[in-house]
C-alpha cells in the first residue's frame, strides 16, 4: 500500500508524516519575545535606568518600611545639620531628622496626591471629551468653550487659584492640578473620538440598531483611549512638579509631616550650610519626572517603531 507521505511530498521517506514536527520550535515565539525585548531594553539604557527607578520609587509611596527603618519625625539636637555620611546618607535637618526617611516618607504624599490629580484630570477630560466629540452640536460647542477657557490659564496658576478657593491639604492640592489637567484630556479625547466615530464598525453598529450608549462604551471609547492613555503617562510627571511647586508654596500638608516639596522650601534657608536639604529631595523630584518622561515615550509607539 502506497504510502501518503510519499505521495504529498516527494522525496520524503515513508512514515515521516507521523513524526512530530512542533516539538523543536514549540518555545520558539516564547523565546523570540524574550529575545527581543531584551535587545530593545540594551538599546535603551535610558529606559531602564527609568523603570529601575520608577521601581525604587514606588515602594517608597506605598511601603516606605521596606527602604528605611528610621523615624521621620525623630528629632536629634546633637546630629543637626550633619553632612551625608554612612549613617545618614542624605544628611540630617535643622532638627537632627534623618532626610532620607523624610525623602522616603515624603514620596508617599507626594505620588499618592500626584496619582489622584492624574486620575482627576483623566476620567473628567475623558467623559468631556468623549461627549463633545460623539453628541456634537451644541454640547460639543458648549464643552469646548470650557475647555478653551481652561487653556487660556497657565496650569499653575490655575491650580494656585483653586487650591486657595479650596483650602490647605495634600487631596485639595490634588484636587487643583487634576482639574488645571482636564483641558488637555479633553482636546485630546475628543480628537480621537472624532477619528472614530465615522470607522465602519461605528456605522454598521448603528445600522444594525444598537443604541448610542452602547455604541459609544462598547466601541467608541476603547478605541478612543490609547492617545488618552499616554497623555495621562505625560501629565504624572508635569503633575509631580506642580504638586510638588504647590507644597513648596506651603498649600500641601503642614510641618512637620514631609512632603518632596515642603522638603526643598524647609531648606531654603540653610542653603549656604546645608546644601542637601534642598538638592537632595530636588534632585529625587527630577529623577522622578525624567523617569516618567522617558517611560511616556516608550509607550508613545516607541515599541511599535522600533528598530
């Protein structure tokens, strides 16, 4: 009986065909992907300097215990004003306070209010942005003059104004820079949603009866966030430097409790005897904003683009 391999492929010897032909590249892909994510990151030194710090960082928002054992609060006369060294590696106060745990402390008020101002800006640029760009007419009129007023004021003096109609505290400081952040998100939305809303999908969900709500939620929106999404990943740094600029102000939260910000204005005035007490929380400020920067951009196509 002629055998089938033989037949189909010429050349083959008999019973090739029950040969299992998967095992050797069954893990292939696995190992292609690892592959070249690790060719990416080599090529980007940049960028992992920035996730290894955003992965510092972090626990120091939400665990600070696991960095440092030290009290934040703790005050030492004798240790005041102490240069860093092996004991205190970012020096000591005015008090004697150890200033890495006040750094370490201080990341979790300081990211914690950054994250809210971020979410604040987002889901309500979002919303607004999506109803202008989908209803049209004169919602879209009545949301984008609004949203033309918002930036016609600088960021930061929005904010400030806010937080002054609001009163002191971390959650209003909050509060103030994701509402200066909702106009960007809105345009930005809207655009998208724009784009979207003549795709062939939208048009045969519509012809097929589906209702508008749905349309929008199930398919609008989900193909309208990407943009949205890395704008958000943008504005946590801008947003860590205005927290940040309205804790220096003194609207964050009140001494003693350490802030990034109320850090570097506490150490203004020993700036010519104590310069890590503002260059050291101001250098963890920047490192923070160029890390969010630069993973913005990674997310910004730069893994689609690359090369």
């Amino acid at each position: 009986m002629t055998d089938l391999t033989s037949v189909f492929h010429p050349g083959a010897e008999p019973g090739a065909a029950d040969e299992p032909h998967t095992t050797a590249v069954a893990g292939a892909p696995v190992r292609g992907g690892a592959r070249e994510v690790l060719t990416f990151l080599a090529r980007r030194p940049g960028l992992v300097a920035a996730v290894g710090w955003v992965a510092l960082v972090l626990p120091a928002a939400f665990a600070p215990g696991l960095l440092t054992s030290a009290d934040p609060l703790a005050a030492s006369p004798a240790d005041k004003l102490a240069a860093p060294s092996a004991l205190h590696p970012l020096g000591t106060d005015e008090l004697g306070r150890d200033l890495y745990a006040r750094v370490v402390h201080g990341a979790g008020l300081s990211l914690k209010a950054t994250v809210i101002a971020v979410l604040v800006g987002l889901l309500a640029g979002s919303v607004l942005g999506l109803l202008a760009g989908f209803l049209r007419g004169w919602a879209d009129d009545v949301i984008m003059r609004v949203v033309d007023v918002l930036l016609a004021i600088p960021g930061l003096l929005l904010s400030l104004a806010l937080v002054t109609a609001l009163g002191f505290g971390t959650v209003n400081v909050a509060v103030a820079v994701g509402v200066a952040s909702v106009a960007s998100c809105a345009r930005v939305m809207r655009s998208e949603v724009l784009r979207v809303r003549h795709s062939l999908y939208v048009e045969a969900a519509h012809a097929g009866g589906a209702r508008w709500t749905r349309v929008l939620v199930r398919h609008v929106l989900p193909n309208s966030s990407g943009p949205v999404l890395v704008l958000a990943a943008l504005e946590f740094g801008t947003s860590i430097l205005s927290v940040s600029a309205l804790s220096f102000l003194g609207y964050g939260a009140q001494p003693p409790t350490p802030e990034w910000g109320s850090l570097i204005a506490s150490g203004r005035d020993y700036l010519a005897v104590a310069w890590w007490m503002t260059t050291m929380p101001g250098l963890t400020i920047a490192a923070t904003v160029l890390a969010a920067n630069r993973i913005s951009r990674m997310l910004d196509g730069e893994w689609r683009h690359r090369g």
